[in-house]
C-alpha cells in the first residue's frame, strides 16, 4: 500500500507541472550552522527522499552549493517558494543558493528569459518573488513580451534598459547554459533541488513540498560532514 501511494504522488507531481504548463547566486547570511536535522520531521526513511546523481563541478567550489530548479508556472514551486526563501535566509555562510529556470520544453524558454534578464540587471532579490506573485496570482503572461515588458516598467525598469537586455547575447548564453544543465543534473521535474552537485531531491521523492527543507538540511549536514574541519 506505501509503495502505490509513493507511486500516486509521483504521478500527481509530474502531472500537476505538466498540465499547469541563473545563475543567480544568493550569498546568505552570517548565521549559525543550520541547526541539524530531526528526523521526526520526516514521515518517510530519508534514504528515500533523494537519488544520487553523477557529480558535477560546481562554480563555487569552497561551499555547498544547492540548486534550485524552478518554472515560474509551476504550481508547486510557488507552494515551494517562501518555504524555500526562509530556509535560505538560515543558512550559514558555508552554503550557497543559486536559481535556475528549468526548461523542459520551448514553451518554458520565455519564463528562462525573464529570470535571466532580472539576473543581469541585478533585480532577482528584489523581484523574483514578484515574478511568481504575478503569474499564479495576477496571471501574467510570460510568452507575451510586450506584457513582460509593461510588467517591468511598471516595477521600476526602464523599458528599453529592459529590452535590450532581455534579447541580448547574455541572456541566450544562459538560457542555452540552462538546458545543458538540465540534462547534466539529470532534471525531470519542477522544483528540483540538487545539493553539493551530487545529491537530487524534489516534491515526488520527499513525499511533498513540505519535507523539502528537512531533506535539503540532512544533505547539506552530510556533505558538511565530509568536508575537512576549517
């Protein structure tokens, strides 16, 4: 019976993503170590709740490094998103956070646009959280342009600032870079996280968006655990 109810939920999260169809680098604070985790917070064996993937190198390779997978049109990742936002702001500084839209097919390109364009003139803190109030709340259209555009000025960016930076070279560099990490980290669905650029989790496999952060804290403990003492 637990083995077709793990099975439903998998269906139900990669369903959900389908029908409701950066490098952006968040240097977190000057807290404690997060504290360790109780396992009582999860109502599955943690050895179920991530998969191991072939490593990959990281770009900063003095920290933990954690990515998170998102579509700006997933339902799940917004249920995920001030989740996710809090356990970030409580990381120690040996752990870094860093966004990246998945793009699963050429109707999620536009949404890796957007990120990108906000990463490049520097406004992912203050409007990432923005973008996805926008679309799940206020329907924003993310392949229609000209709305993204009129969305942007209408948040403090300068139109043709906006503009010319949305089409340029920079941001296709980093929305191809995004599809070769997507087969590099071996995603399939939103959101996914991968921690330390060799352990993957996601709502499936952690049984819900809700145990996500006690997954991310027992694998960021394990990689810490591995690491030589300062």
């Amino acid at each position: 019976m637990k083995i077709i109810l793990l099975i439903f939920l998998k269906r139900i999260f990669f369903l959900g993503f389908a029908a409701s169809t950066s490098l952006a680098v968040l240097f977190l604070g000057h807290s404690a170590l997060a504290q360790p985790l109780n396992d009582m917070a999860l109502n599955i064996p943690f050895e179920q709740t991530y998969r191991n993937i072939d490593p990959q190198p990281k770009t900063d390779k003095q920290r933990i490094e954690v990515l998170d997978f998102f579509w700006y049109r997933c339902p799940f990742c917004y249920q995920f998103l001030p989740t996710f936002l809090d356990w970030s702001a409580h990381q120690s500084k040996d752990v870094v956070v860093r966004h990246i839209p998945a793009i699963m097919q050429k109707s999620w390109i536009p949404d890796a646009h957007l990120y990108y364009t906000l990463e490049t003139l520097g406004e992912v803190n203050r409007l990432h959280q923005v973008v996805f109030d926008s679309v799940n709340l206020d329907h924003l259209v993310t392949n229609d342009p000209q709305a993204v555009t009129a969305w942007a000025v209408a948040h403090g960016i300068e139109e043709k600032k906006w503009m010319s930076v949305f089409d340029s070279d920079v941001v296709r560099g980093k929305v191809s870079q995004a599809i070769l990490l997507m087969g590099q980290y071996d995603i399939h669905g939103t959101p996914s996280l991968v921690v330390d650029g060799r352990y993957q989790t996601n709502a499936a496999l952690a049984n819900g968006v809700d145990q996500l952060p006690a997954v991310l804290n027992h694998l960021v403990s394990k990689v810490r655990a591995t690491l030589p003492l300062p």
